[in-house]
C-alpha cells in the first residue's frame, strides 16, 4: 500500500542518506532523480516516505 500526502501521516520531517550523510527532504508533487535512487523516512516513526520528495537548499532550510 503507498500513502498519500493526504494521508493521515504528515510527515513531519523527512531525511534521507546519500553518500554516508543525513539530508532534510521535503514532500514534492513531481519525482526528482534523487526520489528515484533514494528512499526519505519519517523522523518520527521510521517509516519510509514512498511519495515524491526533494531535497532542501541550504537556502531554504535558513528561512
């Protein structure tokens, strides 16, 4: 079964590991290529995000 962002999990804050380091990640509406090679997971709970996500800038991450 895959979720949905409408889902009852929100998603609080999701990370995902590329090249031995942690990265915040942000749900999206369209797949990205990193979506593609990696799986994000739920801070929170462990539970593996399976809709699109991208990855934060560090410009957006300090707003």
């Amino acid at each position: 079964m895959t979720r949905t962002l409408a889902s009852a999990h929100p998603w609080p804050r999701l990370v995902t590991v590329i090249d031995e380091r942690g990265h915040t990640v942000t749900p999206a509406c369209s797949h990205s290529l990193a979506f593609a090679l990696y799986l994000a997971h739920c801070t929170r709970c462990g539970a593996a995000c399976t809709d699109p996500w991208k990855r934060l800038t560090s410009a957006s991450q300090a707003a």
